[in-house]
C-alpha cells in the first residue's frame, strides 16, 4: 500500500482552563490512506472535534500545549509556521461545519464565496471561466437552478442547500484533505440523507482523502471505509469499518455498538455506567478502565498504546486478546 | 396508579387491554392557522389512550412542535377540539390552570436550558410545590425519595444547572413534572443531544416510571431507533399533517405510506444485514405558509400521478390499527384483514 | 465538548467572585479601591469628620492645611475636609436614591413594554422618547422653576432622565430572554406571569442593570454638583460638591485651595465609579472574559 495521505503520530493537545489543564488529545496516532473516507466517532468530549481542529492548526486561543506531528504528505503541519500553514488551510486541507451558517460570510453572495476559493487556487482566471467554474461546482453537489443561486446570499437558502454550497467551496479547492465535522447533525432526516448520498456520489470524483466526523455510527458504517473509536482523547480502536464494527477488539467498541437500538427487541436498553473521563484528570491507568467490565488490576498501570493485533487492525486494549477474541 | 403493576420495557400495557381504556386524549379534526394563513396543525384527528406510550415522528415544518404546545395548552387551536379525560383543555384551562397543569406535563427539548440558569437544582425542584401551593415539607420529602429513584447524587441539589451533565438535567427535569404526579407527559426529543452510552439509561428509567406511575407518553423524536424501540404506536406527521398511524411494528415492518417509507429508509443501520435501499426523496420540504395542493407529498412523492396534485387524500383507516394519508398505500401485507386471504 | 473551556461568568458566583474578576485589572483594582473609599467616607462622615461641618469660624477664614484643619478651612472658617466628607453623603445619597429610583421605575417599564401588546410597548417607548428629548439641564431647570431648589428636587430630576435608559436596556434584555427554554419550562409548570417575571426574568437581566447604574453613578454626581454650583440643588448651608466648588470660585482671589481640594474630589469620584463601571462590565461579559 502506497504510504498514507496523513499520518499523525503522538499528537497531544493541552488547554488551559480556570480549572486547570485540559488534556484534549492524549497522544493520538492515525493514518489516513488516499482515497479513503475515515470515519471518526466518539462521545462528547473524546477529542473527536479537537483532532479535527489540529488537522487545520485552528485550536482556540487557550491551547497550551500542541505537540506530536500530524503529516500531510509529508509535510509536518505541526511544525509549519502561521504563515505557511495559512496556505495550507482551504487549498490542502478544507474544512466543512455542521452549520453552514456559522462558515458562510452572510454578507457575500455564493458565487463570490465560491470564485474566492477558486482564486486562491487559480489566480488570473478570466471572470466568465471563475463564474463558468462555480456554476459547474454547485452543479455537482446538486443544486438546481446553479447559474441563479450563485447571486443569492446564504440567508436565502435552506439549511440542506447551505450544506451543499459549503461542500462545494471546500472541493472548489480540490484539498488533498477534507474534514467534515458532522456535516448532517443539524438538518432534517431526508435532507441528511440527501447529503450522505451527495458524500457516496463524490468519493467516486474525489480524489483525496476525507475524515467523517460524527457520534453516529449507523452513518459511519454506511459512508466510510475506515473507523476510529476515540473516547477521552485517546483512540481506542481503529481499522476497516466492516471488520471493526462485525467483530470490535476493544471492549468500549463492543459496549458502543451494544448502545446501537437497532431491533425490535423489548427489554431493557444497554448503557455504559459512569460517566466519561475529565479532560482535567491525569490517566494513571487505560482511560475506559473505570467503565470496563473487563477492566482487571493490570489495566489500571498506564493507558495501553494503540496495537496492532492483526493487520490493519489496531485496539488500545491489553485484555483484547482474552476478552474480544 | 390504577395501571401501575404492569410490566416495564417495550410498550407496557397489551394491547387489548389499551383498546378497551377511553382516551386520556382526544385530538379531533384540530387545525391552527397563524395570520390566516400559516396552517401549521390540519385536521389531526389522534386519540392516545391510558398507559401508551406513542411516538410523533416527522420533519421541521411537519407541525409536531405546534402540536405539542397545542397539546400543553401554550397555544390555543382555532380549529376542533382537544380533549383531556373527556373534558375540552381550552375550559379546563379557563376553569382551573394549575388543575390542568398536574395532570397535563411536558419535557422540553434541550433539557439544560429549560432550567432557570441562576437557581440551585433543589430551589428548581421545589418550584412546582411553590407554584402549587402544595406542602413543602411533604413535597421535599417526595423530591428526596424521586431524587434517589431517578438516579441523581444528592449533592445534585445544591448545584447550578450548567454544573450538571445534560443526562442529569433531563433526570431533573423528569423529576420537576413528576412532583406534580400527572397522567400525560409529552417528552421533545428526549435523547437529543444525549451521548449513546447514556441514553439506553435515561430510556429505561423513563420506562420503568411509566409503569410506576401509569403515566401515559407522547414521545417526539427524530431517533427512529429510539421510537421504534419504546413506542407502541408511532404517528408521521408531515407538513401540519397526519399522514400515517400504525402500531410501531407494523410500521417499521411496512410502511403504507410513501413518506413514511421515505423516512424509515433515511436510517442508517450499523448492521449491513438491516440496511434498507435508501430513498432519497427530491427536494426539500415545503413552507407551511404556502403548501402544496391536493396531497402534501406530492411534490416530493416518488410515486405521485396526477391524482395527487389535485385531490387531497383522507386520513383512512387501513386495517390492523393502521391508518394511512394517501391514496395509492403500499403494500403492507399486515393490513389485509385475516379473512381476505 | 471542550469541557471548561469557556469559564465564563454564571450564576452562582456571588459579589465576591465579581468583585475578585473586577479587581484583576489594574484599573479595575484603582476603581475598586476609590469606589470603597467614597462610599465609606459618604457612610461614616458624621463620625470620622473632625469638625461640625456647618461650625464657622470667621477668625479662621482660609486657614491653609494644618493639624487641625487637614485641608484648611472656607471664607467662614468652616473645615474644608469635614465639608467634603459630608458633600461625598450627599452625593452618594443623591445617586442612590436616584439611580435606584430611575433603575426600579424604568426596569418596571422596560419588562411591561416588552410583555405588553404593541400598542403599549409603543406608548411606553414614546414615553422614554419624551423623556430623553429633553436636556436634562433644561428639564432640571424648567422643574426647579416650578417648584424652587431642593436635594428632592434633584434627585426626582436625575431619576427621571434615567429612566429612559434603564427601561430600554431592560426592555432589550427580556425580548432575548422571553423565548428561553426555562421561561416556558415555569409556564408549563404553571407558574404565572408575575412569578416568572419575578424569579426567573430580574435575577437574569440584572447584571447589565447593575452594571449600567454603576455607569450613571459619576454622572449622577457630576448632574448633582452642577445644580448645586448653580443654587438650583442643595440649599446651603448644607454642603454638596457643587455648592463647595461655588463658595470657593467666589473666593478665588482669597484662596485657591478651597476650590482645588472640592474639584479634585469630583473628579476623583467620577474617575473611580468610571473605572470600576467599566472593570465591572468587562467582568460581565463572558466574551471578553474569554479572551484573556
């Protein structure tokens, strides 16, 4: 296999916060082959959204620490200077939010935002082929009526449109990487499904690599060809969506996928008891260990690395062998 | 407390038994325009009987929220009638408010901000008892032992509500409608925004307090997974409209209605082997303010004919408790009587 | 997701958790510190001033400072320093009773015209309109002709030229408020209007309040010593800043201390409530709070 489009190693992210220090990522190593759409699930506070921002060096102001190395081809984004990682930012890697809103400059028509990105890529176009260009873009994410909506402003679209015009200016800049962070959350079930098809549609013209971001595994495991399991800034689990969903080495991959309701089934629901770890805390021992049902005295002697168990699978679990065969 | 010793989980009561009970409440041909012209409510004709548990399914603009308001009397209807255990709520309002608030509660979407941000948890939870006039050393003795039932540390009480998780600001906010010991509670979305591995918890609590105290759900939700596993019955509303009723097996098994299809197949699996054929329905939703003519749907129907946009179809009964807003329904193979084989 | 990384300010942080973030700034602390002093100047004067304010002493007009009189005395001999701590009570009082008035009255009206049906809210809106149409010199003016000089007279005055003020922010605050969660949360529960506006409405849209009247207060007391200077506030022989300032600019040509001492204690009060009014919003405002 030809060497991964990223490759992150070790990447630790510290906050300060008035309660202390924060440990976002806690040593977080992942590669991303070309080609491929990873997904990335995780509850609230694994680190799933932080990873996503480091990916684009956009940490908020408070990051204490950024340490490790995320490579980009490469290119070492970690070490690169503001500067040479604002040319980085919106050609290699693009970036789309669950809310478009918040991404989208409501003061500029779509078109303009969408030649913007185009002329950061292709400087001296004529405007007839700039203009000729976006229309084709909106054309492929599936707007109609492309040549009208370029004069319209984002508040005159609806929130799947929004999303679509987003998805549009991160591909108008053909980024080696693209990061989606819960682009579907925020829209309503048949739009969302309009989108996850719009995603299926382009990793065919798509040639770089995309990270899925989402708490929603059911999605995942339709959209994407790799999985990574993150749960209090660690990666738990990683490997080919399929294999790590129909058999999962890790036992909080086994107990998410017990959380799926997926059936007609009565009787009680499955749950995971506890609470998920503090940022603020130090790890002493593996991080699911005190939610573990399999969590034994040797789990609690440091947070085990990511493993290898068998190609292309890896799990951070000492136990994976004797208890998730 | 009449109903409480049934069995939790699933959709407690049998069947039967639920048909033979009156309605608590009766929805009948109940519209709301705004301005004259915003139909958000058309023609909902539901009935939710003792001890169910049913699930309001649909998409912004498909009118559930209204609804609900509707249903707590926060919005007044301006067409037919609701009905609490036979008595009109719009009277029941006028004669006596808080009457109609003890038996009548609602769970708001985002549990967190529904609690007043500058009181402790304990003064939040005794505000019904203060609004009530009811005993407080009685009630705060009621707040104590619910407060231990439902799983919450007692330190809970001297907190602020953004100091607690959102798991537990719905756990308070459960607590804060049972204090007042009601017969209905409509919950909004209540997992929204809940992680997964909590909100198997928070189900199963408010199962076994439905069983506890007879208490009867109207569960809005956009978690198919949820509403398919908890409810009994499931109504899809779409565009201010009733477009599909049935047992929520049968549903999920086969839906009758195209939209209803539409919908069911928008959810992802993480089972290959369950993965439904994913229609992808044209368009976006329309605006209520304008909606389409004949049938709603039929904008987006990827089964319409000329019929539907002329023609607006009834809610009709389909057989096997299914009823069924369309004039061309699937094929559900459940809703043939037994005796037309 | 990011848990404690916005630790802005919340409930249940208390005066002293405020005062503390107010304190944090260097302008804050120097606010603070002239605010506290004032204030306990203003409250203790008739124990700590070392003469009867209002005891002449014609044998020792304009006395310089000296151990007995610290900062000297005035053309009747009376002692400047006890005379200004007993112009900072009044001063306090004048802005106290003013802005509570003006901050009760116009929070009342602002909550009512956000509640009301339109029509209402416009009458109310006009009302503040009117109101602020008038220079609050001229209205001060036009009541005092009226109805002659008095500290009642000023302090009605300044009131109701701060109406306006508070009754629009107050007005602002609750329409962002009044479709909140937790206001429909207490109305399902039954509650009614009074109590939701009581206990859920005022305890969050007070902060701003308060910080817009610790705003008003140099103001005030500018207002206050300007009347005063003009005889249309306080009737002597009562001290007030203004009337201290008067006395001293007749006798310019005797003593500049007088007038030197009483001006700089106004302009020290107007510079501390400044500071600390603005330390104090700073503090109140989680963004800015975020950014340091």
């Amino acid at each position: 296999m030809a060497a991964p489009m990223v490759s992150i190693q070790d990447l630790v992210v510290d906050a300060s916060t008035s309660r202390g220090t924060a440990h976002l990522l806690r040593g977080v190593s992942l590669d991303i082959g070309r080609g491929r759409i990873l997904g990335v699930v995780g509850e609230s506070g694994s680190g799933k959204s932080t990873l996503a921002s480091a990916m684009l060096r956009l940490l908020p102001p408070n990051i204490s620490r950024l340490s490790g190395q995320i490579r980009l081809d490469g290119l070492d984004l970690v070490a690169l200077a503001p500067a040479e990682m604002e040319a980085i930012r919106g050609r290699r890697v693009a970036m789309i939010f669950q809310d478009p809103m918040t991404a989208l400059n409501p003061l500029f028509t779509v078109g303009l935002q969408l030649i913007d990105v185009l002329r950061r890529r292709e400087p001296g176009l004529r405007r007839a082929d700039e203009l000729k260009q976006a229309e084709a873009m909106l054309a492929t994410v599936g707007i109609p009526d492309p040549r009208l909506r370029l004069a319209a402003y984002p508040h005159q679209l609806s929130g799947g449109m929004r999303q679509r015009v987003m998805i549009a200016m991160a591909l108008m800049a053909q980024p080696d990487l693209l990061l989606a962070d819960e682009p579907t959350t925020a829209l309503d079930a048949t739009v969302e499904a309009q989108i996850v098809e719009l995603f299926d549609e382009l990793r065919q013209r798509f040639s770089g690599s995309i990270v899925f971001i989402s708490h929603h595994l059911g999605l995942v495991a339709e959209l994407c060809d790799d999985l990574c399991v993150m749960y209090g800034g660690v990666i738990v689990e990683s490997g080919p969506v399929t294999e790590v969903l129909a058999r999962p080495r890790h036992p909080y991959t086994r107990a998410l996928l017990d959380c799926e309701i997926d059936d007609d089934a009565s009787g009680r629901l499955a749950s995971i008891p506890g609470d998920v770890p503090d940022p603020l805390t130090v790890l002493t021992g593996c991080v699911f260990a005190p939610r573990c049902p399999h969590a034994a005295p040797r789990c609690l002697q440091g947070q085990p690395p990511l493993m290898e168990l068998e190609p292309g699978r890896r799990a951070a679990c000492i136990r994976a062998d004797e208890v998730l065969p | 407390m009449n109903i409480g010793a049934v069995m939790g989980g699933g959709a407690a009561l049998a069947e039967a038994e639920i048909a033979a009970t009156p309605a608590l409440l009766a929805l009948e041909d109940v519209g709301l325009v705004y301005n004259g012209r915003v139909r958000a409510l058309d023609g909902i004709d539901l009935a939710i009987r003792r001890g169910e548990i049913v699930g309001l399914v649909g998409e912004s603009g498909s009118g559930k929220t209204t609804l609900c308001k509707a249903l707590m009397g926060l919005e007044r209807v301006t067409a037919g009638r609701i009905s609490l255990g036979g008595q009109a709520i719009d009277a029941l309002i006028d004669r006596d408010a808080l009457a109609f608030r003890r038996k009548a509660q609602m769970l708001l979407q985002d549990a967190v901000a529904s609690l007043s941000p500058r009181m402790r948890i304990g003064r939040l939870l005794e505000e019904p008892l203060r609004i009530h006039g009811l005993d407080l050393g009685e009630g705060r003795a009621r707040i104590l032992a619910l407060l231990q039932r439902l799983g919450l540390p007692p330190n809970t009480l001297d907190k602020f509500p953004h100091q607690i998780s959102g798991g537990q600001a719905r756990r308070v906010a459960i607590l804060r409608a049972l204090v007042l010991n009601p017969d209905i509670i409509v919950a909004d979305e209540p997992t929204a925004g809940l992680d997964v591995s909590v909100q198997g918890d928070l189900l199963n609590l408010m199962l076994d307090l439905q069983a506890e105290f007879g208490l009867t759900y109207l569960m809005v939700s956009h978690n198919l997974n949820v509403v398919r596993r908890v409810t009994g019955r499931t109504v899809v509303m779409y565009l201010g409209q009733i477009v599909e009723e049935a047992p929520t097996r049968a549903l999920f098994a086969a839906p009758a209605h195209p939209y209803s299809a539409a919908l069911l197949s928008t959810n992802p699996s993480v089972d290959p082997a369950r993965r439904r054929a994913r229609t992808v329905l044209k368009g976006e939703i329309p605006s209520v303010v304008n909606p389409p003519s004949g049938c709603r749907f039929h904008t987006r129907c990827p089964q319409a004919v000329a019929r539907c946009a002329r023609e607006a179809p009834a809610l009709r009964e389909a057989g096997g408790g299914r009823r069924v807003r369309c004039h061309f329904p699937l094929a559900t193979g459940l809703a043939q009587p037994p005796d037309a084989a | 997701m990011m848990a404690g990384l916005s630790d802005s300010i919340r409930s249940g942080d208390g005066v002293a958790g405020v005062l503390a973030r107010v304190s944090r700034s260097f302008t804050g602390l120097v606010g603070l510190l002239i605010v506290a002093a004032i204030i306990a100047i203003a409250a203790l004067a008739p124990f700590i001033a070392p003469h009867d304010p209002d005891a002449i002493d014609v044998l020792n007009r304009f006395s310089g400072p000296s151990a007995r009189h610290w900062l000297g005395s005035d053309h009747l001999g009376r002692d400047l320093a006890s005379r200004l701590m007993h112009g900072a009570t009044v001063a306090m009082a004048v802005a106290l009773a003013a802005i509570s008035a003006g901050l009760t009255i116009g929070t009342a009206l602002g909550i009512l015209a956000a509640y009301l049906p339109t029509r209402w809210e416009r009458f109310i809106l006009i009302i503040f309109d009117v109101i602020l149409s008038f220079p609050s010199l001229i209205l001060a003016l036009a009541i005092v002709a009226v109805f002659g000089p008095s500290t009642v007279m000023v302090v009605l005055i300044v009131a109701i030229t701060l109406i306006p003020q508070f009754g629009r922010v107050a007005r602002a605050q609750v329409l962002t408020l009044k479709s909140a969660p937790f206001l429909e949360a207490e109305r399902i529960l039954g509650a009614s209007s009074l109590r939701i506006v009581t206990s859920h409405v005022l305890p969050n849209i007070v902060g701003p309040l308060l910080v817009l009247a610790s705003m008003d207060v140099p103001v005030v007391i500018t207002i206050e010593a300007g009347l005063s200077f003009l005889g249309l506030g306080v009737r002597p022989p009562q001290s007030s800043w203004g009337t201290l300032i008067q006395d001293g600019y007749q006798y310019l040509s005797d003593s500049w201390i007088p007038v030197l001492v009483s001006s700089v204690a106004l302009v020290l009060a107007t510079l501390g409530f400044t500071l600390f009014g603005e330390a104090l919003r700073d503090a109140a405002d989680p963004r800015l709070n975020r950014e340091r």
